[in-house]
C-alpha cells in the first residue's frame, strides 16, 4: 500500500514517534556486576516492548508504542557496548568503585552510599554515580579523612 493510502496523524503524532536520543555520558562507562546485569535486563524488556508494538495493526499507534523502546533499545545497547565491569574493591582501606561508604555530615546526618556506576546510582536505594561530587571527593580516601569544609564538610566512617 502506498504511503499516500495510510492514515497519517497530525504532527503531534510525528513528534511522539520522533524521539531524541537519551544522552551518553562523556565519563567512562564503568559499572558493576550487578550494575552490567541490570543494564541487560533492562535491555532485554526494551527489545520485548518495541517487539510487542511491532504487533500493533494501526499505523499510528505501532509508531507511538516503538518510539520509546527503540529509543531505550539504542541507548542501552552502547552503553552495554562501551561498559567497563569493574570487580568489587578487595581492600577497604580507601574508598573505591564498588565501596559503600558511611560519612557523618557537618550537621550531624550520617549517610550511606555505594559508588557505582552512573546507571545504576539510585540515591535513594543507597548508591551513587562515581562521577557525583560527594563520590569524587571521597575517592582514594580513607576512614576518619575529612573532606570539604564548612557546611560541607563530610567525614568518613566506614569503608566496606
């Protein structure tokens, strides 16, 4: 059937279908294990999506449900693609990629974090992306180092 046939939505419809690239990071793509398992679950639900809406009859509405797995199926498979796996730290003498770290803050609030890799950083599941500021400062430090200062200023705890 020609394209002339189809029944071509308004430019709303075009500008659901048409979505921008998610952003790749500039930092290095160093994840965990766990992070790099994650990555391909999420994947493989990506690819069954667009998989799903390739079933879809009506035109319109297969472009509205693929325009997001698609999208997701790009970006996760570079991001699989350039992943760096890095082991868990064997040392917990400073803090590393992989280390949960516990700091008491200059107000007295103790917290904390695994340093992982920047897909998986959930901060409110207890992890952050190594490229944070709170993680960069505390890379290479060790227990009862402090770092930053004034209301700023943490103090490390615990390394595990």
């Amino acid at each position: 059937m020609s394209v002339a046939f189809t029944k071509e939505e308004s430019a709303e419809t075009a500008s659901e279908t048409l979505l921008p690239d998610r952003p790749i990071s500039p930092h290095p793509n160093l994840v965990t294990e766990a992070g790099f398992n994650a990555l391909q679950a999420q994947l493989a639900e990506a690819r069954a999506a667009y998989e799903a809406a390739q079933a879809i009859e009506d035109v319109n509405e297969k472009r509205r449900q693929s325009a997001v797995p698609l999208r997701d199926l790009r970006y996760l498979t570079e991001r699989l693609r350039t992943a760096q796996v890095m082991p868990d730290p064997v040392a917990t003498d400073v803090v590393a990629f992989g280390s949960t770290v516990s700091f008491s803050r200059a107000d007295g609030r103790v917290q904390t974090y695994r340093i992982v890799g920047e897909d998986e950083a959930d901060p409110k599941a207890g992890s952050i992306s190594f490229v944070a500021p709170v993680a960069r400062s505390l890379m290479g430090k060790a227990v009862g180092d402090v770092v930053g200062s004034g209301a700023q200023e943490i103090e490390i705890l615990s390394i595990a």
